[in-house]
C-alpha cells in the first residue's frame, strides 16, 4: 500500500515521478527493441537458410581423378545412404545473359534433370508464369523473376546465353552462343536468385558447356541439414569412386557466422537501453528516499523493522520495471506479428520502399519470435530493475529516525 501510493504522483513529488515515468518508458523501449531486432534477425537468418539450403545441396560431391559419367549410378547410390532426401547430379556455369531490351546481365545457368527440378519446391512451387511440364524435352529454360524484369523477358521470349567456354578452333576458343525460349518463370523470394539463376535441361547444359555425358557434381538434399557433417563418410562410402564431398556448413560459414556476431553485438547494444532505465530506477529512488526521510523516521517510530522500510522501496523501485517490462514485452510482441503491414505502412507514408529486396536479398521483412529469447530478455528486464532497487532500498532502511526527525 505505502509503495503504491509513492508510485503515484503528487505536486511535491513531481520530479520523482517524472524520472519514474522516464524509467518505465526506458524498460518498455529496451524491452521492445530487444524483442523486435532479435525476433527480426531471427526470422532473416530462417529465411536465408531456408531459401539457401532449398536451392542448393546440403552436401556436394566432387569427383577426383576422373570425370563423372557414371552421374546416374553414384546419384542413386548416395540417395539410398539414410538421412538423404534425393540426389541432383549437376552442370553449371556463368554465362553472359541478353534479352530484347538493350541490356545484358552474368547469369548463373544449373542444368539439371526436370524430376530433380520439380523436387526443389522453392523453384516448383513458386512458378509465376509458365511451367515445368516437358522440361527435359522442351528445349526451354527456366529462370528467375528479376532476371527477366532486367533483361524485358516474357513468357516464350528467347533469352541469349554467351558462355567463354565454346569451340576450340585453330584461332583460339570462341564463345558459345545460344538463344533459348524461356517457358518458365519462378520467385523464390531471394533477390539475388531471382536475379541470377537459369535452369536448364541437363543434356542441354551438357552440350552447351561441353560436358557431354557427364555431370560436374551431385548435389544431395538430407533431412537434417545441421547433421551434414555425420553424413558425408557415409555419403563418400556409397558413392564407390574417387570423390569429395563439401557441406552447406563449409561454403555459408562466414556469411552465417557474420549473421551471429551482428546479431550478438546488437544484443548488447539493446541491453544498454534497459540498463540506463535501470539507472533511472536507482537517481528516482534516492530522491525518493531522500524526500521521504521524515515518513520513514514516522514509520520506524511506529515500529515498523528495517526489513519493513527496505521492502517498500525495494516494490515501489520493482514495480517500474515489471510494469515497464511486461508493457515492452507486450508492445514488442504485437510489432513482430504485424511487421510486415507495419513495414507496408511506413513505406506508403514515406513514399519510398523501406526494406529493399535489392539491399536485404528478401523482399519480406521476416520476423521469427524464439520463446526462450523472449524468456531472458524479460528475466534479463526484471533483474536489472530488482538489483537497481537495492542501493537505495538499503540506504533508506539505514536512516536514523532521530537524525530524520531533528530539523523538523
């Protein structure tokens, strides 16, 4: 009761109330930046890997000594080893791309076999225009919804392909030239994907890049891509040939790793707010204690213990943050399920596109709220708030009644 009436504001106690009404609106900031940029930076990292691991092989296998023929046996071979989804044997190369428009862009062409392809969902299932039907035997291309917005293709439009790897003459090698209709346009929602990759029939591909029957690699697909690395003695056993395998884990390390220590660093920067709130919590309460000397004396004289006073201040200073906690935890929360209609609003406001796929390789603002992060960051909240109470809390319990009393 003592510590829900000091709460409240009163025309002497003015300046204590405004650092308390400063100390709540820190806690509930801090809290709600720390709840919006992790769940943020949680949500961009799943959808990256997501994205990433659904286009590309979890595990690939490279062959040594000599060149990969035998592309179809070894495929079914390492598909039967357990934990792997399917085996994608695979000829790519960089390419000059042109369109009807002026422009030209470098592309990425992956000759694959059409059922692998219609296996990788964020190409299948993200089909815009067109389709996979007759892949193998269509003589078209698929390719990414940006690349064809650059280079002004459409449906049926033949894209030109220039590849530095051609004919051998007696003057040199000369270019490889080749236009292909594309009869098939997919957004897999990765800017730099959609910007980038052509899919082709793999005899084609083989044929384009002179790697007639043979594949550069397979690519394999597992359930359980954070166990790669238990995978690849077996995968390297079943495939009977010289060959070498590289994980997802070994070609994303840095860019993944460059993820966590933003993520970490921004962690701590966050945490600051809440903590200079809770130095808020602490001036606020040592002018409280201070303007409050002659209650205290009162209240001691009346036989309330030190334990008694300690406790009220240690509510009053408490219950700024718990209040201030649970309201960022609150504010944080809805701003995470409704971001991407925030997102949208703000961009309508400002007349420009906040969260530029060209920029964040995205093109949705992810959120991904983790309970156990929400969980700390509050714990983290309440005990900062709890611990700044303790100072002055003691301070107050220390006052003599006498000393208090004296100049009154």
């Amino acid at each position: 009761m003592i510590a829900g009436r000091y709460l409240r504001a009163r025309r002497r106690d003015a300046g204590v109330s405004v650092i308390a009404g400063f100390s709540f609106i820190g806690i509930m900031l801090g809290v709600a930046a720390l709840i919006i940029v992790m769940s943020v930076m949680n949500g961009f990292r799943g959808e990256l890997l997501t994205r990433i691991l659904g286009v590309n092989g979890h595990v690939i296998l490279y062959p040594i000594d000599q060149p990969l023929r035998d592309f179809d046996v070894v495929a079914q071979r390492v598909a039967t080893v357990p934990g792997v989804d399917f085996a994608m044997p695979l000829v790519q190369g960089q390419v000059l791309a042109s369109g009807p428009a002026t422009t030209s862009t470098g592309a990425l062409v992956k000759g694959v076999r059409g059922a692998d392809l219609d296996e990788l969902a964020p190409i299948s299932e993200n089909i815009r225009q067109g389709t996979l039907t007759d892949f193998d035997t269509g003589g078209g291309v698929a390719i990414g919804i940006r690349l064809a917005e650059a280079l002004g293709l459409r449906l049926d439009d033949n894209i030109t392909l220039v590849s530095p790897e051609g004919d051998v003459t007696p003057l040199g090698t000369t270019p490889r030239v080749k236009a292909y209709p594309v009869t098939a346009i997919f957004e897999i929602g990765l800017s730099e994907y959609d910007a980038a990759y052509v899919y082709m029939p793999l005899t084609e591909a083989q044929l384009f890049f002179n790697q007639e029957d043979q594949a550069q690699s397979i690519e394999l697909f597992v359930d359980d891509p954070d166990a790669v690395r238990l995978l690849q003695p077996q995968i390297e056993a079943a495939a009977q040939r010289p060959a070498y395998t590289v994980t997802w884990q070994t070609q994303n390390e840095s860019f993944f790793s460059a993820l966590q220590v933003e993520r970490n660093v921004m962690f701590i920067i966050l945490t600051l707010i809440i903590l200079v709130a809770a130095l808020n919590i602490i001036s606020g309460l040592f002018m409280l204690v201070k303007d409050k000397g002659r209650d205290i004396a009162i209240l001691r004289t009346m036989g309330a213990t030190k334990g008694a006073v300690m406790r009220v201040f240690l509510i009053t200073g408490a219950s700024i943050g718990l209040a201030g906690t649970l309201a960022g935890l609150i504010l944080g929360t809805a701003f995470c399920l409704n971001i991407e209609n925030i997102r949208l609003f703000f961009s309508w406001l400002s007349g420009t596109t906040l969260f530029n796929p060209e920029f964040y390789f995205l093109s949705q603002l992810p959120a991904e709220i983790d309970v156990s992060e929400v969980v700390l960051v509050v714990l983290m909240a309440v005990g900062l708030s709890f611990v700044a109470t303790i100072l002055p809390s003691w301070q107050a319990s220390r006052l003599d009644p006498v000393e208090a009393l004296r100049y009154e």
